[in-house]
C-alpha cells in the first residue's frame, strides 16, 4: 500500500523511515525570488517524481511565504540522504540547506572494513613484541637463578645447622662423661679414705 510522507523544515537532520514505492514530499519555505531549492540525493534509491508541477512553488493557504514542494519516490531498499540547498540563481553563499535522510526498507547494515595495518607499523608492532618476550625472558632466568641461590643457602644453613646439632650432642655426651667419672673418682676416693680410717693402728 502507498503511504505519502510529508516532511518541511522542521524536519532539518531527521532520520525517516519509508517502504519500497512510499511517497515523500518535502514543502519548504521560498522568500526570495532570485532563490531557488536545488536538490542532491541517490536517484537510485529515492528518485524525483516526474511531474510538470513537481519543481513549481506553489501557494499554502494561510502561509507567509510560497513553499516549494517536491516529491520523491522510494524505489529500492537501502539509505539515501537528501539535500536541499537553497541558492541565488546569480551564485553566492546559500540562503537555507535542508537535509534529511531517508531509510527505505531495511537495508543491511555495512560490514565494517577490516583495517589493514601499514607495514612500518607493523614492523614496529613485532620490535615491540620481540622485545618484550626477551625481557620476560630475562626476568624468568633471573627469577630462576635468585630462587636457585636462595635454595642453596638453605641448604648450606641446614647443613651448618646438623653440624653444629651433632656437636652439641657430642659436647654434652662429653661433659656427662667427665661427670660420671668425676663421681666415680670421688667414690673411690672417699671409700680409700673410709677404709683407712677403719685399720686399726
């Protein structure tokens, strides 16, 4: 079913949305007459209503001013920007500029391009890379070779540690030994000197 669209300045930088054979006409204000509205906009997409009154500017009752009106049809799916420009027919800056954009459809969206990396750069990307796995390198063989050293320390405490846990051992089995010998000693001494005391004279 044929709808008409019907859009004016008010409109300025929308987005609308049409179906395939949809009518869009665009009235827009005209307060000069040396002025004229050109047009800007993918044909293929959104083309021009052949019309012997399309491109007339024409009188709104209870307007101020003529409007133009101008009307497209939406004959294929996908995006088409419209722009309007209105322009001295002499040249100069323009007076006025509507734009609007028309989706037709539902037009897929664009796959996005997939960047291609300039080979200096990617040069630069691979120094980088070499250069940081070399210094991870570095890092794990210093790591490695702090944590082995470590080790070893332990090991050589450990070791110092039995040695002087034996000594002391044999230290106290020493001095035991003395003691024991010392009390037998005493023993012997006292029981010499008993017994002497006990000779009769």
């Amino acid at each position: 079913m044929q709808t008409k669209v019907s859009v004016g300045k008010e409109d300025q930088g929308k987005s609308i949305s049409l179906a395939v054979g949809d009518l869009l006409e665009v009235s827009l204000g005209e307060t000069d007459g040396r002025a004229a509205w050109q047009v800007a906009v993918d044909g293929e997409i959104l083309a021009p209503v052949s019309s012997p009154t399309n491109t007339e500017t024409v009188w709104v009752l209870d307007a101020p001013d003529q409007i133009h009106l101008r009307t497209f049809r939406a004959v294929r799916v996908g995006c088409a920007t419209l722009t309007m420009t209105y322009t001295r027919i002499e040249g100069g800056a323009p007076l006025d500029t509507f734009t609007i954009e028309a989706v037709v459809g539902n037009p897929p969206k664009p796959k996005l391009a997939r960047q291609q990396v300039p080979a200096p750069q990617l040069l630069v990307i691979l120094v980088e890379l070499f250069l940081g796995a070399t210094a991870a390198a570095l890092l794990s063989f210093r790591l490695a070779t702090v944590a082995a050293n470590i080790l070893q320390e332990q090991a050589d405490l450990a070791q110092i540690s039995a040695r002087i846990n034996v000594g002391q051992a044999d230290l106290l089995v020493g001095l035991l030994g003395t003691v024991a010998m010392g009390a037998a000693a005493a023993y012997a001494l006292v029981r010499v000197i008993s017994m002497l005391a006990s000779r009769p004279r």
